[in-house]
C-alpha cells in the first residue's frame, strides 16, 4: 500500500502531513478505512482546505492508486514473447549435468543454494545470472547484497567468459542493493513490486523487466532473529519466505537464496560425501523453498606438491527437491569465485 508522500506532487505537502498526523498515512487509509467526509471533519480547520478541495484531492488519489490499463493483445503479445525466451534457453548455468540436477532454473523456483565459505555458492549464482543476463537483452536481474561485499571489479572477469549476444550491457541490467536488515529487505522487494506491477503501462514496456532475485545472503537478515526461546522469530523467516514464494509465482521469478552453513555431529546423514556441516537457519528453512542444493569444496589432486597443478573439485548435491529427483554432481566451477 503507497503512502500519501508518494502521491505529493500533485498532492499538497501540507495535506498529507495533516493526513499524516491524525493516522492517514496510506491509500488505503484514506479510502477504505472510513468514509471521506469524515476523515475531512478531523483535519485542523486552519489548514484552509475546503471539502470541495479535499473531495478532488481524495479523487487524485484514486486515479494515481488505481492500476494502470493496457490492452488485452498487447499483454498477450508481451507474455509470448517473454515465455519464448524463458522456457527455450534461458536461468542454466551452462554445466548440463549441474543443470541436469535441478532441471535447470526455470522461473517460478525458489531454490536454496547453501554451503561452507568458498564452495562456490556466489559463484554458481553468479554464473547464472551473468550467462542469463548476457543471452537475453530484454531482462535485468536483482541483486540483494547483505555483507557488502559485492565487487563489479571481480564480476567483470566472469562477463567476460559468458560470449552473448546481450554482454556489453549486462552489467548495467544487474541491479545491486545494498540490505543489512530484514525490514530493509522488504522495502527493496515491495519497490521492486511495484515497479512489476506497473509493467502494462506504456512508460514501463520498453524497460528490462526483472527475472531473476538473487539474495547474498539470507543468513545474516534471517539469522539474528532465530531464538530457541521465542517463536517470533520463526515467524518473521516464514513469513518472508511465503513472500518470496508468493513473489515468484506471481511474476515468474527465479529467486536464488544462498545460506551458510552450521555444524552437525557426528556427520551430515544428507548428504552423499561425509561431512559434519548442514545448512544454517534450521531444519524448517529447507521445507520453505523448492529444492536446497548444497555445495561443498574438496582437493582433486591431494598428491601434488605443486599448487598451480593441483585442482579443485566441486561438488553440488541436492539435499531435498519438490521438483527434481536427488541425486549429486561433482565437477569444477568457475574458479573466478567471490563466496
């Protein structure tokens, strides 16, 4: 729901604000909540706005707040055109086998992609929207960054692997924000809404329309929240979750969420190679998205001495999926990593 600030111009700042100070802060506020004749009678009379003024000014705002309108074949025309690029060669690594687990990234998913600190999490996220981005000029891709620590300077090598017909321009279509708390995050996604919302206008059709959210990381904007002694916490994860899930279907999004990951004794019994790490924000935050794949890093060549020879092997396991059969994929990944 907008707040009235949005709606000044053409809207007098000194209105709103009144508004504002007796408990009318939305659109929906002003013209759900209770009749507007009588949310007129609680404004100060020194204001100076007259009913006729404020009954034009209620009307703006239904004419701002209303959706936009468009025609049928134009929409039609619209979502051909983006399920011809989509469905044919669209969110795949580029690694047949890697896609080959999840059957590729094909929008609406929301897919978990966790692991230790250097497996590649970031990488392979990477490597999807940059090959994404560089195959299909008409599409953007956003990018929440929770730590900081995105850095265009080492993304640009990987572009430069990623041959399209689009790569020239595909760093300015991946959109960076920069997110330290869950509330924060909420705000990037509602504008972010808003803006998709909005696409059947005539301003927005020639715009890149967004495809793909990837959020780096969840962990910390989710993380602090989980206590074993409150349930609030819980609540607010899984309320964001349905969000995303909601957000995905609705606009046919592929939202990557990357998770650390948190110690379990005596070993993981998920996953095929034996170790003690799990995904961290609980056993719950698995069942919230469509598949978790899980990332771990392991010498190939422990026999050299020599460290430029020796390789490192990747590898991707699918720990639960509501849409692929689990199974696990060793190979190498791009080793322009940032994780």
């Amino acid at each position: 729901m907008p707040r009235l600030q949005q709606f000044s111009p053409p809207l007098q700042i000194e209105l709103v604000n009144a508004l504002n100070d007796i408990g009318v802060k939305t659109d929906t506020d002003l013209l759900l909540f209770d009749d507007p004749t009588n949310i007129f009678r609680r404004l100060p009379p020194e204001l100076g706005v007259s009913l006729l003024d404020f009954q034009r000014a209620v009307e703006k705002v239904v004419e701002l707040a209303a959706a936009p309108s468009t025609f049928g074949d134009k929409l039609l025309e619209k979502e051909e055109k983006r399920d011809e690029d989509i469905f044919v060669d669209d969110m795949l690594v580029g690694v047949p086998e890697l896609d080959a687990l999840l059957g590729g990234f094909n929008p609406p998913k929301v897919i978990e992609v966790s692991g230790d600190k250097g497996s590649g999490k970031t990488a392979l996220a990477l490597q999807l929207v940059l090959r994404h981005l560089a195959r299909t000029g008409d599409s953007s891709v956003l990018w929440i960054d929770s730590s900081g620590e995105f850095s265009p300077e080492r993304v640009s090598p990987m572009l430069a692997q990623k041959p399209g017909e689009y790569s020239a321009t595909a760093l300015e279509r991946l959109q960076v924000s920069l997110v330290f708390d869950i509330e924060a995050a909420h705000e990037v996604l509602e504008t972010l809404r808003q803006a998709m919302s909005m696409r059947g206008s005539e301003s927005h059709m020639e715009s890149p329309v967004t495809r793909c959210i990837v959020i780096d990381a969840i962990t910390p904007l989710l993380g602090p929240l989980l206590s074993a002694t409150s349930s609030q916490g819980h609540a607010i994860m899984t309320t964001f979750m349905r969000q995303l899930r909601a957000f995905a279907d609705s606009f046919s999004l592929t939202i990557i969420v990357i998770n650390s990951s948190t110690n379990i004794l005596p070993r993981n019994p998920e996953a095929v190679f034996e170790t003690t790490r799990k995904p961290a924000l609980g056993p719950s935050f698995t069942f919230m998205t469509d598949a978790t794949l899980w990332l771990s890093r392991r010498d190939a060549d422990e026999g050299t001495n020599d460290a430029d020879y020796a390789s490192t092997l990747h590898v991707a396991e699918v720990f639960r999926s509501r849409i692929s059969v689990r199974t696990a994929w060793p190979g190498p990944l791009d080793r322009t990593s940032i994780d």
